[in-house]
C-alpha cells in the first residue's frame, strides 16, 4: 500500500514554476529518494509534504490522510529533518530534544527516556548539557537527525542527511537509517549524493526543473541508461581529433567532458585496441546523462 501518494503536485513561486506536476506514491517501509540538481524542486516537494508551505496544485495524502484536510495530524506522524539546521541556540542539546518533543504533547517521563536514547543512537552523550554553539557542525547534524525521531515517527523525511557529515558520521547514519528501515520506518530522503542514493534508497525518482525525469530502483536505472560498463579514455595523453574520428567511425556513443571522453558501450568487441580504462556504471552517470553536465544557475 502507497503510504504518501502526490497527485499532480505543483509548486509557484510568482512566476517561477518549482514543482511542476509530479506524481509520486510511496511504498509503506521503502526507502525512496528524490535526487536532481541545485534548484530541481526537491526541497519544495518536500516542504509540501511535511505541510510546511502550501500546495499550489495537486493533493497529497499521507497514511490515507488528506494533507489538505488534516495537516496537524500528518505533522504528528512525521519525523521530518530539514536541510537547513533550526536548533535552538540557547538551549543545550537535551533542551533541544525535550522542547521539541512538547510540540508532540509527548509526556515528559516519555520524551525524557526518549531523549537519552537518541543521544546514544547519534553517539551524542558526551555532549547532553553542551549549548549548540559547542557542537561542530556534523555533530549539529546528528542532533537534527535525532530530534527528527522524537515522536518515534512512522515515516521520516530527509532533506539532505549527510550534508556536513565527515564519512565517518556519515556512514554512521546510513546505518541507522538501515535500522530503522528493518524495524518498519518509511523514509523520502533528497540528496546529491548518489553512492548515499545508491547505498540507502530502494527507489529513486531523478528531478529535473521541477519534473520528473525517471523513477526506478538504483540499479535499474543504471542498467536502463548506461549498460554496465563505461570505457573512459583521457584525453592528456590522447590525441583528442584522432580518437574522436575513431569512435566515430567505429559508432560509438560517446561524451566529452572534463577532459575525458565516456564511451558507452556495453560491446567490448567496439572498444577494443582503444586506449583508456573500463569503470562501472554509476548512478552519478545516469545523474549527468538525465540531468546535463552544466550548472542550471
Ligand atoms: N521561498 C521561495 N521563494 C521563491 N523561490 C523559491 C523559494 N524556495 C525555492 N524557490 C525556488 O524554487 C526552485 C526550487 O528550489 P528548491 O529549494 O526546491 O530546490 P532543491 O532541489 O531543493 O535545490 P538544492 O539542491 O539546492 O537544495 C529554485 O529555483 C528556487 O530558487
Ligand atoms: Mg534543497
């Protein structure tokens, strides 16, 4: 059963179209992620389904629930992480996740115990009665990452997890977020980073200007647009007129960028006697392929 549907979602700013008539549903348990460009739209759709800026078209439904109808109790089964850290810089850190948890009428004793176990889920004890401007920034990462599980959500939205986190930290919330996928927590996450998507997310739909390019599981997205191999060739030591002429004539598909030509080909028979090095396919591959190399700003 689809756990949030969005049914063609729209998003104006004035005359700028953010979201442009997406169509989404969600798998209960599954964790499914928006990826596309700075400016795609991903924080929009996102802010629309936490009920934190209003929908300019389309419906949305959570757990069965018409956002439109019931926002308040969308927001109460939400654990919802926003891109940009809120904390509240006068309070310490146990303050932080106590407050938040008063916006869920969470029953002291309740929001107490469950404080004490997301500092020690986000390796956070240590810093309990520190304020915010004591914590480093990844460490202000964890802690939004935890305050987001006080009302111990069935389904938690993302906007850029591992920002600012060190691999380390990172890997860590990956590993968390696999937790609470096997205990049943559905997760919408948006990122840029493609071995998270590729790592974390089951499905992922690719954004581009506010649409929807594609959605797919990781690895079906690679297959469908990339095959599993790319030869790469550089061009420092090629002569670059020559070589081009050669895949041609061979009638190889091809892209030159940052200096290096990407040949996609699956048939090694074609690429043979050319100079250069196979990888595999990525899904950052099928980010540029459906997104373009250029920045849209
Ligand atoms: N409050 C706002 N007022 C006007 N325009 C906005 C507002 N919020 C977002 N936009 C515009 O909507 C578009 C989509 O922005 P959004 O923040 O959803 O992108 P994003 O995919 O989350 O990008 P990023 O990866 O940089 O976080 C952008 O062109 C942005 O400038
Ligand atoms: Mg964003």
């Amino acid at each position: 059963m689809a756990i949030i549907i969005a049914r063609n979602l729209t998003k104006k700013f004035k005359e700028l179209t953010a979201v442009d008539n997406i169509s989404l549903e969600i798998e209960e348990g599954e964790c499914f992620g928006l990826l596309g460009p700075n400016g795609a739209g991903k924080t929009s759709i996102i802010r629309m389904i936490t009920a934190v800026s209003p929908v300019t078209h389309g419906d949305i439904w959570v757990m069965g629930k018409d956002l439109k109808r019931y926002p308040r109790e969308v927001k109460a089964i939400l654990g919802v992480i926003p891109q940009m850290d809120n904390l509240d810089e006068d309070l310490t850190v146990i303050q932080n996740l106590l407050t938040f948890a008063r916006y869920f009428a969470i029953h002291k004793d309740v929001a107490y115990r469950r404080s004490l176990e997301i500092l020690h889920l986000m390796k956070l004890e240590g810093k309990r009665d520190s304020r915010i401007e004591e914590l480093s920034g990844g460490m202000k990462r964890r802690l939004l990452i935890g305050r987001g599980l006080i009302n111990a959500p069935k389904i938690i939205i993302l906007d850029e997890p591992s920002i600012g986190l060190d691999p380390q930290a990172r890997h860590m919330v990956w590993q968390k977020l696999r937790e609470l996928k096997a205990q049943g927590v559905t997760q919408l996450l948006c990122t840029q980073n493609m071995e998270e998507a590729a790592r974390i997310c089951d499905r992922v739909a690719i954004i581009h200007q506010g649409r929807i390019v594609d959605i797919d599981t990781p690895q079906g997205l690679v297959a469908k647009y990339m095959g599993s191999q790319i030869w790469e060739i550089d061009l420092v030591s090629v002569e670059r007129d020559s070589i081009i002429s050669e895949l041609e004539s061979r009638r190889l598909e091809f892209e030159e960028f940052s200096g290096i030509i990407h040949v996609f080909s699956t048939d090694n028979k074609l690429i043979e006697g050319l100079p250069g090095t196979a990888r595999a396919a990525t899904l950052e591959d099928v980010f540029f392929k459906l997104t373009g190399r250029s920045l849209v700003e």
